[in-house]
C-alpha cells in the first residue's frame, strides 16, 4: 500500500512539476503561467494556520484556500498570499479566526522585535484591513513570547506575555475598544516559557515544574474573582511544553517525552518511550481511513515524522523546517519544509500536498503606503518564484523520498539531483517516463569537447594552509598542513620572529614548535615554474592557558577593516573560533569497571560549557563586523587514560539523541580518535538504548573496531557512520588512504588528513580493522590535463572513490553515467554496504554497479523512477552535479545560501540555462569555487558534465569538509 502511495505520489509530480507551468486543477484543461505562483520561502514560519511571518523583515503574510474545504481529488491546493501591510519586526501574532472555515480573521496581538507589543481589529466586512492602526499596549515592555485568547460572545480578549526577566504578566481588553484595557498584573516569576490551548494558558519555570490557568480567569469583569495559577502535580525536569486540543506533551532534560490528557483533571503524565529525543509531536485523528498511517508522529531530529507506534517514517515528508497542527475540530496540518514549500494535509487524506499561491496585492492599512505587490516584497526576502512542487533533501544531502524505499520523481535541490529531467516541458516529461528526446541524445552523443563547459584553468601555486590562527602554551608544537597544492609545487616556510616561535620537521612533516609568549606570523611561500610566487600565512600567538579566550578575542579586535570581509581571514577566524570552543568544552573520563560511559550528565557538561563561548565568539565577530558564511560547528572532546592499548566506550541514547547545542564528541583512544555526530545519532541508536564500541591497537599499527548491543552480540554494522582518526605522519595525505579489513577482504574507503587532530580521518559503520597505508593511483590519459585535474583524479583514486575505465585509463572527457556519478558518491560519502539489496528491473547482479545503486537506494543518496527502472547509463546535468556538492556543504559544514545569489549567477551570460531549483545550490557553488566560472562565461547548466568535471568538484568539496 505504501509502495502504490508512493508511486502515485511520484507520478503526481512528474505532471505537475516539470511541464515548466503548474495546473490550476487536476480536472481543469486550463492553465497557469509559473510566474503566478511563488513559493512562502525559506525566511518564513508558520504562525497559527493560515498567517506566515517573514523572518528577515518581520512583515506579515495572511494565506487562504480558493476553495474551502479543498477538494481531497487535487493534486495540489491551490491558495492565495497577501501581504498585510504597516506590520514590521514581528517576531509572533496571535490572531482570532471568526468563521474557521472561511478563515476570516477578526481581532490580532502581535509581538515586535523590540519587545513591545500592538493589537488591532480588522473592519467589518474585511477581515485583513483593520479599523484603525495597530497600538502598541502601554505598561507591556520587554516582552520575549505572549499568548492570547478572544472571547467573541462576551466581547472580550485576554493576554498574557513572557518578559525578558522571566516574569508573567496579564492583560485584558474588550475588543475594539482599547481604552477598557485592565492595567498589567504579575502572575508569576522564573518563567522559561509560555503556550496555551483551548482556555488553557502553561508556563514552564525554570525549576522545570508546569503550572496552569484558565485564560477567563483573568477577564477584566472577573478580576474580583482571580484565581492563581496551579502547578500541575507529576511533571520535574521540564524544558518545554506542548499543549493540544485533546493531549498535552511535555518533554524533559533528558529528552524523554511525557503526555496528559487534556479535560482529566485526575490524568497522570505517561512517558512517551519512541519518542525520545522528539522535537514536536503530532496527535492525527484516530479516525484515519489508511490502515498504514498512524495517530501519533514525532518530529525528529533527521526532519522526518516518525511514528510511536511502529518506528515508520510518515509517507511523503522530510526535511521538515516546522510542522503546525491544528488540532481534532478541522484535523489539518500544515508543515513548512526546508526547500521553501508548504504542505497540508486532512488526517482522513493520508499523503500531504503541496501548497502552491498566487500573487496578490497588499491590503492597506490606515495612514501607511502600499508597499507594492508580494512579489516585490518575497524577492526582496530572498523568495525565488517559479515551480514549487518539489520535494526536499534530507540531512544528508540526499534525495528526499516516500518510507519503504519506494522510488520518487525527481526532487529539485537536492543531492540527487541525478534524476531531475531537464529541459522544456515536453523533452522533461519524456525524460522522466524513460523516453529522453532524440534532440537531447543526439547533442550529447556527439563529441564532448565541444558541448562541455571548459573550466578556467589554474596554473598558480594558490594555497590554503592550516591552521590560519594557531594559539599555543611554550614547548607545544603544531603541524602546519598545505591543501590545494599543485603537482611541482615547492613550498617554504618561515616565522617573522624566530623567538617567538621555530619551525622544523618531524619524519618530513613541518613543524612549528612555541617558545616564548608573543605573537607572530608564519608565511608559507609556494613557487611553480612559469607562474608567480604566492604566500600564505597564519598568526602565531604563545600564551598561556588561561588566556585563550582572551588572546582570540583580541586577535579578532586587530583584525584591519579591509581584511574582515576576505573569504580566507573569515574561515580562519571561524576555524580558530571553533578551536576556541573547543577548548572550554573538553571532559576528562575516567573508566567504571573499565568502561569508558558517556552519560547524559556528561554531554550536559560539555554542551553547557561550549554554548556559553560559542554565544562569546559570536558576539565578537558580530561586533567586529566580522560576517560569518557559515555556523559555528561545536567539537567537544572527551580525555580517557592515556598509553592503552584497548579501550570500551558505552554510550546512552537519551545523552545523545535529539540535540541542538553540540555538534560533534571528539573521544581521545590512545593514540587514535572516535568522533560521534551527534546529529545523526538517533539512526545510530535506532532501537538500541545503549551501544558499546571496543577499539584495540593491534600489532600491526592497525586498529580494531567491534561495534556491540546493550547485551554484548556483536553489531556487524550501524546505520549511521562515527569518525575514527588514525595517526600519521604525511599530512598532504595526496597518495594515502584509510583501509577496511575484514578477514580476507581489504579495501580502501577513503579518508583525509585533520590537522587539528593530527589523524587521517574517515567514516566508518562496520565492524573490522582500520589502518593507513600508502595507495598511490595514476590514470596515463590525464598527465596532459591541468595540473588541478591531475591532482584531483590522483588523490581521489588514492581514495577509492575514483576509478578508471577501460585499459587503465580515468577517461575525463567522457559523459558521466548515473551508475558513475553513484558509485563515486557512495564511496566519498562512506555509504558502501554490501548487504545493501536494490529494487530496479534494470540493476541486478552481477553488474559492477549493483552493490553502489543498491547502497545508494538503502542511503537515500540517488533515487531511481516512479517506472521501477534506475537509468544507470543515463548522463548527468551540470546543475545536477553542482547541487550534490553545495548541498553537501551545506549540510555538513553548515555554510549558509547566499542571500544575493544573482550577485554570483549573474557571472554566467547563459544564466537562464540554470533551473529555479538550482539557483541556490549553484550560487553557492560558485561562491566557495566547487565550480569556475568558465573562459567563455557560459554555465550550460543542463548539459551533461564529464568525469574530469565530477572528479574536480568533488576533489574541491572534499578539502573543504
């Protein structure tokens, strides 16, 4: 049933999502240009069903249906966006819909960036414009979150607001008439945070006990009669609270999940088991027509909603950026996803649609402009109009896809982008039935040299050095690592002031070593024949311990005006940054009964610590003007005993599972490293509440890795992959790679030299023994390529993440299949799993690709066809290669999408070749030099690309991970 869902879902946006136009109705010949339709955008939330809030610009933005309720037979809801006018800065709005159904929207409260809050009431007979002017609410200050309630029948509201200091305040007023305003009273103090629902205000203190009220209470003709606030017995140790219509949810700092029935007063809160680590619940109807969707879902930390009844990922959703529930009366809900679409979806409706709106104009406000049309307003919010219809990437960077692996259409922006057709609307839907045009093949079957866009060449030593700011305590010594240098390429280094800091080699590996307290620079030269001298450098500061912090900061302070904006001074400001945090987040373990176990209490305090330095180094950059491309990744580490040969970590689910404040645990093992991402540890664990990894130095400089249950059988695999650096003394790391063995079996998997950590680092997820070895690979065919290309398909090929063709050579100028491209992505992301089973008629064994499509499909990496095929002989756009490697980026160093991305697409004089979907991914791209802006400025982004093409972007993604 799940499979048919899924393939009808599928085919559903093939016919509506690469036409190039988008149907008004499913039964209805007419249609619709593109350009009258837009998506809400990235920069938006949802607010209270059908009010959209503009994160950049606060303004506001009311939605409705055409038609309500919408008709279930749809392939998409169609509705219209209006801007409503003389509202900026809002940070929240609460609002009263007077007919539900109809979504008139009478009486609003709305809370500023300043902390001031405003109401207004809309003018009969219109429910966007309001009788007057929005006032801001004297004595109501300060103020952080609110909640309100209308009392229509009595003529009534209430409010009750969160101020800065913690403290509760009310506040009523008849409606439309502000000058019956009740004057603010304090209710409680401590208050971390503020919801309500149905009459029901919660607070929750920061003492972590709950406590309740009736919003009535505290009408002005009942303050006579107040009461104060109960605190609801049975809840400790709560964070947050979630009311609901019939079901309240709180959830702990342990990050368990506990739940109450609304209207019993006797009901006491249950734990939630499969719910652990959620960050939002939703309660579904228990009248849902398909047996295979279920009534209560758990926002995850991997953006999906998860069932808590059977682990099973809700149809049709991921990348979730917010879910808003309505509740049991209407049982709508609505969920806005990271690619900037809405979706909604009835209980009884089972799979979500898309939500797609028509331009309007803004609604006036009394003594205020017009502020011209949405489409105005959302380009300058950073909105980008065109096809909407396009499902989202998962965390990692991975096509987005129905539960039970069932083949999906091509999803837009996203890293498989390798199924995405290209083109005019009639070439697209022929491309997506298995049909590709004959024009189409004709072009790209010719010589490829002359379709391909040929990259700008680099020929000059231009290098990147770590660690761009080094900080160090005298006799402390720190390798210097150089990436991105050329073949030929000779490097020198020196040190403005030699007593401050030497420089020497250690096994042929430069070196510089502390001395005394001071700062300097140190340059590292790069000379190659036939080009001109270029030089690098990194500041130098000895100090002591203690100062670190300090000594960062001031170093950001010297930074000159014309420096703070260069992209080199910003990463290694950001990287010194992270060093910075990392330091004030490092724990000392010591073993219980020879393990090492890694609790809750303990990733408490490493977050605790990190969090409060990383808000400081933010802080300073911001107040230097110093703008970051992207987040700051916070690296606890964890010091075991030293000079042991085996180590035991235990590590519990709920410490790990569903955390925002901590990125990565990095775990000191002798003289290796475990590295555990903690954004993915929820599909470690999957149902296992404690796993154990036993790591042993063996004899041959290799090291055991045995992954274990709570009960000691021994896991073959896990589902989610954990860093392990290995120790080395050939920081270039060009011709080495990690290798896996396993009995007889042994291959390389990659990895990359971590200066910070002085290891090859890679990912690993299955039971065996690592070690580094030299794996030096050449291909003939590339030696008269450019000296970039040379490098890239060499130490990619020293990887195993390249291979070569036919007779022993790389072929850089042929087409990239999509069995290629997979295979080339399935071993750079560490994805290979042999046990991996596949469902497409055209894969089987024993083709050479089947154990990668097969692992690409168990991973979710690229996705085959609603038909049931994969197409591995299918070639691959140059948009579609680009996204993989941005949005990878994006999600694993979390740089940011450029705001301004015509400022970098405008570089190309064919930039209308680059699809609506595209353009974030390629701007990105262009910005952090995945790609070049080729000699003859021409993007040609839906051409197929080459292997030389592929194997340069990779290379280039993979320094810079």
């Amino acid at each position: 049933m799940k499979r048919l869902m899924a393939v009808l879902l599928s085919m559903m946006l093939i016919l509506t999502a690469y036409s190039g136009i988008v149907q008004a109705k499913e039964n209805d010949a007419n249609t619709v240009s593109e350009q009258h339709y837009t998506r809400i955008g990235e920069d938006y939330d949802i607010l209270n069903e059908n009010m959209l809030l503009a994160k950049k610009d606060g303004t506001l933005w009311a939605w409705n249906f055409y038609d309500y309720p919408p008709n279930d037979s749809d392939s998409f809801y169609q509705a219209k966006l209006t801007k409503i006018s003389g509202m900026q800065d809002v940070k929240q709005i609460e609002f009263e819909a007077k007919e539900r159904n109809n979504r008139l929207i009478t009486n609003y409260v709305a809370l500023k960036k300043d902390g001031t809050v405003w109401y207004w009431d809309s003018k009969k007979g219109d429910y966007l414009r309001p009788a007057d002017a929005p006032t801001p609410i004297k004595d109501l200050n300060n103020v952080t979150s609110f909640v309100a309630d209308f009392f229509v029948s009595n003529n009534y509201k209430t409010l009750f607001v969160l101020k800065a200091d913690g403290s509760v305040w009310s506040w009523g007023s008849k409606l439309k008439k502000s000058s019956s305003a009740s004057k603010p009273t304090k209710l409680l103090d401590d208050v971390i945070s503020l919801k309500s629902a149905n009459g029901v205000a919660y607070a929750v203190k920061k003492d972590g006990s709950v406590w309740k009220w009736r919003t009535s209470w505290f009408l002005p003709q009942n303050r006579s009669k107040n009461k104060d606030p109960e605190q609801i017995t049975g809840l400790a140790n709560i964070v947050n609270i979630e009311p609901g219509d019939m079901i309240n949810y709180a959830y702990k700092q342990d990050g368990t999940v506990w739940f109450w029935r609304t209207y019993d007063a006797e009901s006491i809160s249950v734990q939630l088991h499969k719910a652990t680590g959620a960050r939002g619940i939703v309660q579904l109807d228990s009248g849902v027509k398909d047996p295979n969707i279920d009534t209560t879902y758990a926002l995850k930390t991997d953006d999906q909603l998860w069932s808590v009844g059977n682990e099973q990922v809700y149809s049709g959703l991921a990348n979730i950026a917010s879910v808003y529930h309505q509740g049991f009366n209407s049982r709508r809900n609505y969920v806005l996803k990271k690619d900037q679409t809405l979706w909604a979806w009835k209980d009884s409706s089972n799979l979500p649609k898309l939500v797609v709106f028509t331009k309007d104009t803004s609604v006036g406000i009394p003594g205020t402009k017009p502020t011209g049309n949405p489409s105005e307003i959302t380009e300058e919010s950073g909105n980008r109009s065109g096809t909407t219809d396009i499902p989202t990437s998962n965390s990692t960077g991975t096509t987005s896809k129905p539960a039970g692996n069932e083949t999906t259409s091509k999803p837009a922006g996203n890293s498989s982008e390798t199924n995405k057709p290209t083109g005019n609307s009639s070439e697209s839907t022929n491309r997506a039935a298995g049909n590709p045009p004959e024009a189409k093949t004709n072009k790209t079957a010719g010589n490829p040299s002359e379709e391909k866009a040929r990259p700008a060449i680099r020929t000059s030593p231009e290098i990147n050095i770590f660690p761009f700011i080094t900080m160090l305590q005298p006799g402390e010594r720190q390798i210097i690592a150089a990436s991105n240098v050329l073949p030929g390429t000779t490097i020198t280094y020196t040190v403005d002031d030699p007593s401050i800091g030497t420089l020497s080699k250690v096994n042929g590996v430069p070196v510089v070593t502390a001395n005394k307290s001071g700062q300097t620079i140190v340059r590292a030269t790069a000379t190659r024949a036939g080009a001109p001298d270029e030089t690098a450098y990194f500041w130098l500061y000895v100090i002591d311990g203690s100062t670190l912090s300090n000594t960062y900061f001031t170093a950001v302070r010297a930074i000159t005006d014309t420096d703070r904006q260069k992209p080199f001074i910003v990463e290694g400001l950001t990287q010194a940054g992270e060093l910075v945090i990392t330091a004030a987040s490092i724990d000392k373990l010591t073993p219980v009964n020879g393990q090492f176990v890694i609790t809750s209490d303990v990733v408490d305090r490493l977050a605790g610590n990190a969090s409060k330095v990383k808000s400081t180094v933010k802080q300073t950059l911001s107040e230097n003007k110093i703008t970051l491309v992207r987040e700051l990744i916070v690296n606890a580490e964890i010091v075991t005993e030293p000079n042991q040969n085996e180590y035991t970590f235990k590590l519990y689910k709920n410490g790990l599972v569903g955390r925002k404040d901590i990125d990565y645990i990095t775990v000191y093992a002798g003289d290796a490293k475990l590295v555990l991402n903690v954004a993915t540890t929820d599909r470690l664990f999957q149902s296992f509440p404690v796993i154990e990894i036993h790591l042993v130095k063996e004899n041959n400089d290799g090291y055991r890795v045995q992954f274990f249950n709570e009960q000691g059988q021994e896991l073959p695999n896990v589902p989610s992959n954990i860093g392990l650096i290995l120790p080395t003394n050939q920081p270039d790391a060009t011709n080495i790679s990690v290798f896996y063995q396993n009995g007889s079996s042994t291959q390389p998997i990659g990895g990359k030299f971590n200066p910070s950590k002085n290891g090859m680092e890679a990912e690993i997820s299955r039971s065996g023994t690592y070690f580094v070895s030299e794996n030096s690979k050449s291909f003939p065919d590339v030696d008269g390529q450019d000296p970039e290309l040379q490098q890239a398909v060499h130490f990619l090929g020293s990887k195993g993440i390249v291979t070569g063709k036919d007779k022993g050579g790389f072929e850089p100028d042929s087409l990239l299949t999509r069995a290629e491209f997979t295979a080339m992505l399935v071993r750079a992301f560490y994805a290979l799993d042999e046990t991996a089973t596949e469902s497409f008629s055209d894969v089987e064994p024993p083709q050479w690709h089947h154990p990668f499509i097969a692992s690409s499909e168990k991973k979710h990496i690229v996705e085959g066809y609603p038909d049931g095929t994969f197409k591995p002989d299918r070639t691959i756009s140059r948009e579609e290669m680009t996204a993989i490697g941005a949005r990878y980026l994006h999600e694993k160093k979390h740089y940011f999408y450029p705001s301004n991305p015509e400022d970098y697409l405008n570089q190309f004089v064919d930039k209308q070749t680059i699809s609506n979907w595209a353009k974030p991914t390629m701007s990105l791209a262009v910005k952090q030099r995945l790609i070049d802006v080729p000699a003859d400025k021409q993007i040609k982004a839906r051409e197929a690309v080459t292997r030389g093409e592929a194997a340069r972007m990779l290379y280039r993604l993979y320094l810079q991970l």
